[in-house]
C-alpha cells in the first residue's frame, strides 16, 4: 500500500513537473504579468500520439571481416583461374613452336636424303658401284630419320592440340568467375 502511494504521487509530481517546463513553437507565449490577479492559462494539450513502429529486424547480422574474407577468396579464384589460362595458353603456344621446329627438321632430313639418293645416282652413272651402293644406304637411314622425325612433329601437334582445348576450358573457367 505504500509503495502504491509512493508511485502515484512519483507520477503526478513528475507529470507536474514535466508539464509545467514544457512549451510547444506553436503554443502562445504566456501573458504579461500584470499587476492585477494572475489567471493560470492551462498550456493546450497535445492530441495523443501513437508511438513509433519499432525499426525493421536487421537483416542476416554477418561478420564484416568474415564477408571482407569471402570477397578476397572469390577475387583469389579469379585471378589464379586468369592466370591459369594464360599459362595453359603459352604452354598450347610453345608445344605449336615445337611441333613446328621438329616439322622443319623432318624436313631437312628428307630434303637431305634426296641429296644423297642424287649423289647416289650420279655415282652409279659414273661407273661407282661401292660409291653408289653406300650413299643409297646412307640416304635410307636418312629416310627413315626423316619419318621418324615426321611422326614425332604429329605427336608434338597432338600434344599442342590438347594443351590448345585446355587453354580454352580454362579461358573459359576464367569468364565464369567473373560473373
């Protein structure tokens, strides 16, 4: 019961209080005193208003170093997904070179081992036999050198071939990342 009572004059006393110090922009300034009675003009009373809807939930809490952390992976992947693409682009590149290098080099063989069948020729039309018979030797192992040569270059261009449709795949890995 007393605290009851404790509580209602709190109230009334603060409601008094907070009352009489406030003063609203569109309330009139209070009267001049004057040297007569003084009326106590009640301030107007306020219409009721309605409080303030609670703001919205936060939306998912999520540790900003922990979305920092997500966003440097995905940038890491992209770049390392770039980076290989050029690297299996220059491997495609340098096996092509190769596969080239080795094709030039059947060539030559071959070009040279019809040298020595000529050589060969021109010595059996001089009458040399032995002559003859060892150049046309030398000119079929140059031969076979040469096809030997020959399927190594195919190897080579399969292999270039390969690292050209790997490069592609990663080039292509590539652009979805950066989407």
């Amino acid at each position: 019961m007393r605290n009851r009572t404790y509580l209602i004059a709190s109230l009334l006393l603060s409601g008094c209080l907070v009352g009489g110090r406030s003063t609203s922009p569109s309330a009139p300034p209070p009267p001049p005193p004057s040297g007569g009675a003084t009326v106590v003009v009640p301030p107007p009373s306020e219409p009721a208003t309605m409080p303030a809807p609670p703001p919205p939930p936060p939306e998912e809490h999520r540790n900003h170093g922990q979305a920092r952390s997500e966003e440097v992976h995905e940038r890491n992947e992209q770049r390392k997904a770039e980076h290989d693409a050029e690297k299996a682009e220059k491997k495609a590149e340098k096996a092509d070179k190769k596969a080239e290098k080795t094709e030039m080099k059947a060539e030559k063989m071959e070009a040279k081992a019809e040298r020595t069948e000529a050589k060969a020729e021109r010595a059996e039309a001089k009458g040399q036999e032995k002559k003859a018979d060892k150049l046309e030797a030398k000119a079929d192992k140059q031969e076979a050198k040469a096809d030997k040569q020959e399927a190594k270059a195919d190897k080579q261009e399969a292999k270039a071939d390969k690292l050209e449709k790997k490069a592609d795949k990663a080039e292509q890995k590539a652009e979805k990342k950066k989407k």
